[in-house]
C-alpha cells in the first residue's frame, strides 16, 4: 500500500504546467479513446490523470492541476486519503464480493449503521446500498410508490438526478441527458422551484408557488414523492430561501406524499454538515447519497424512515454489485476520517476562505453577477452587466484559461454560466487563493 501512496505527487502543493496542454502523453492516450470509448462519455478537459493526492491531480504528462472537481463532488476527503485507500486493500485482501443478499458481511451492516446515525432525523432508519446516485434516486422513487400505493413523481425546475431513464426525466434538462434517448418514464411533474437570485420570493412566496402549480397541475393525493436537491448541483449551486424547504416538507407530510432529499452532490461533509439538509433544518422521509460517501470507491444509498424502507418486499431492493465489501469499508473510513480530522470544520473553513475572495472578485469584475453556496460547494455565475442575460461565455472562457494555469473548474447551470467550485474539504488556503489568483488574471485578460 506504502508504495502504492508514494506514487501521488506530495512533493508540491501548487499548480505546475510543463507542457502545452493537453501535453504529448495526453494527446496519445486521447488518441486510443477516440478510437474504443463511445463518443457519448464527454471529455471535459483533454488531460489524462496519472495519480493524484488532497486537491493536487499530475496528468501523464507530469502537470500539476489544483482540482475544483472533487469527481463532481466524489472526493470530500481527498484524493488518495491514506485511511480509506488503506481499508479499501485491507478489505480486498478478505473479501472483494459475495452479493450481500446471498451471503452477508459485516461492512455492509457498519455503512448502514452509520448512514442512520449521521443522516438527519432523531426517528428509526434503514438502508439500501447501491452502485450509484442514479439508481439511489431510481430506489428512493420505487420505495415510495410502494409505500404511498401512488404513482406520481414531483421534481423541481433546475434539479439534476441522474441518466438512467426514470432520473433523465426527472431532470430539468432534457439536453444533453435525454435527447434521443425517449420514450423516457412518464408520471414525472417539474414544479417551479426557490431561486432567491433568479426569482425574487420569499421562502413562503417560493413554496406557495410549488405547491399551488403541484395541487393544481397533478393533485397532491396523486403523488408518490417530492425529490429535491436542498442545493441544486447541476443547476448551478442555487441555494432556496430560508423557509422554503421546511414548508415543502410540512405539505408532503400534511398529504401522505414522501419527502425524498437528494443529497448525492451536496452531502457527507461537503457544506459543513454531513448533510445540507440540516441546514435548512428539515427532516427528509429518504435521503439518497452517494459520491463523497465512497471516498473515490463506486457506492450509494437510500436512507429513510424504517417503516417506509420497509414497504418493499424481500427481493424487491438490491443487485449484484450494491454495497460491495471493498466499497463499503471505504465508506466505513471516509466516516472516521470525518469525525476524526474534524473535516466538517475543514468544509467551513474553505467557505470562510473562499467565499469572502469570491466576492472581492465580484466587485472588481461585472461580469460576475452572483455568488452563493455553503460550505466547500461554492459558486459563481457570470451574466451580462449591461441586459442580465445568461453569460455561458465567460464561464467557458475562465474554464479554458484556469485548465492552462492549472487549475480546474467545472460549469453548471441551466445555462451554462456557473462555475462550480467543489474541492476537496482538506485544499489548503494557499491552494483556494492560488486558484481564485487564477480567475482574477482569467478575468481580467477579457
């Protein structure tokens, strides 16, 4: 394992580019992509990792990136975390699959010991692991057709759940998720959603609006479940009014309708809390996870009240590969390292860090029209000084030239205008103001 580690490149924490980019050995090995992996898997930046520790990513090439990434939100605790890479080769070293419902094993039982312990609600809980945040959500909407005996599925304007076909319907976008792919799942209703930026309202005047359009448009006694995102992912990190998320629970549980959080992006330390649900303070029905809770490792989860997991029947949840031994005990030390480097802490500090050098570049720079976000799950979103219209440009534009410098970023947003900052809880302060020093000369070159 020691020789395995020594491989990540500790010996800097900065940003290092030595090649053009993307570099020769990169341009190789794109190459061969082109030629075996479909068209359809996207290719973000034309780099090509080779190892990577904390936020620091070395492409094949030897170029250092300071990541913003996380894997979309996967590597709360860093890359290459010595505990979980650890428990994962010790577990391997044991048992590297059995299929949980033939023959169990005690990780599987600790990861769901620990999901009821840390997700919100003082109530009894249960689990169903998983492979991904997809099927977590597609799980959390069958537990709730069948404890509910309804049908219908309410989303909000904005979410992002997945690309299977029931959560590409559930998105607010349907390009690029589902174009061509329909007939997708039908019985999926979009409902306005809170946007204190976009839209002007109240959290009140934000869930009134919610749930008027839902009564109105699909009858309250018709649905099943209400999934929402407590911070919108690929919507571009839109945090809703305060109040808004408590009332929309209040009218679920007022209507025997069950309150699904989807906290695949924005849980497990990410904000703060393990969970951004508890800042809202609301107790969702099901929360589903996945992502940061693996630590790196392929896992997920749907977590709810015990009698609503229970509504299924023996055999109806599960798979092959859900809860897989090697994933769980990762899961099992993401957990303890949480707890014991005090990441949810860490979560704050970047926030505290961050957040205030984003701001300083919002009033050097126009372009950038708001800044929101808790936590290590920050945001930009660039608009038009002059007409307020979306500005996908300059998103793409900061991209391009931070990826040079460096850095990367991922967009987001209904229009492509966020940039999304997602690194991993335990990015040094020099690293956050590296990359925001980075923006600034982005910015600044337009």
């Amino acid at each position: 394992m020691t020789d395995t580690l020594s491989q990540a490149p500790t010996s800097s924490t900065s940003a290092r580019i030595v090649t053009e980019i993307p570099g020769p050995r990169s341009k190789e090995l794109h190459e061969r992509r082109l030629k075996t992996v479909s068209a359809g898997v996207a290719a973000t930046f034309p780099v090509y990792a080779a190892s990577a520790h904390d936020a620091i990513i070395e492409d094949v090439d030897g170029n250092r990136f300071i990541g913003f990434t996380r894997g979309i939100g996967g590597m709360a605790v860093g890359h290459t975390n010595e505990a979980v890479a650890q428990a994962v080769a010790d577990q391997a070293s044991k048992v590297t699959h059995t299929l949980f419902a033939v023959a169990g094993y005690e990780p599987y039982i600790e990861v769901c010991e620990l999901l009821a312990q840390h997700t919100p609600g003082n109530f009894a809980k249960k689990s169903v692991l998983v492979n991904s945040g997809a099927e977590a959500v597609e799980n959390a909407v069958k537990i709730a057709r069948k404890h509910t005996g309804r049908t219908e599925v309410a989303v909000l304007h904005h979410g992002y759940h997945g690309r299977t076909n029931l959560t590409s319907a559930m998105n607010y976008n349907m390009h690029p998720y589902g174009t061509g792919f329909g007939p997708l799942a039908g019985s999926v209703h979009h409902a306005p959603n809170s946007s204190p930026f976009h839209v002007g309202l109240t959290g009140a005047q934000a869930a009134e609006r919610t749930i008027t359009f839902l009564e109105k448009r699909v009858g309250a006694s018709q649905i099943a479940c209400l999934v929402v995102e407590p911070i919108q992912g690929e919507g571009g990190f839109i945090v809703p009014a305060e109040g808004y998320l408590p009332a929309l629970v209040d009218w679920c549980h007022a209507n025997g309708i069950v309150y699904v959080s989807d906290e695949v992006q924005s849980g497990m330390a990410r904000t703060g809390t393990y969970f951004a649900s508890e800042h809202f303070g609301i107790e969702p029905d099901l929360v589903t996870s996945a992502k940061g809770i693996g630590g790196g490792m392929p896992i997920a989860a749907v977590t709810g009240r015990a009698e609503i997991m229970d509504a299924s029947h023996p055999g109806g949840l599960g798979g092959t590969f859900g809860g897989n031994p090697v994933s769980s005990a990762a899961v099992v030390a993401v957990f303890s390292e949480v707890e014991k480097r005090g990441l949810l802490n860490e979560a704050k500090r970047v926030e505290k860090v961050l957040k205030p050098a984003l701001l300083d570049l919002q009033t050097k720079h126009p372009v950038i029209a708001d800044v929101r976000g808790i936590g290590a799950m920050l945001a930009i979103e660039f608009a038009d000084p002059a007409t307020g219209k979306p500005a996908p440009e300059i998103a793409k534009s900061v991209q391009t030239h931070a990826l040079h410098a460096g850095v990367l970023i991922l967009t987001a947003g209904t229009f492509g205008n966020v940039l999304r900052f997602l690194p991993p809880v335990v990015i040094t302060d020099d690293q956050l103001r590296e990359a925001v020093a980075v923006m600034d000369d982005a910015l600044s070159a337009l």
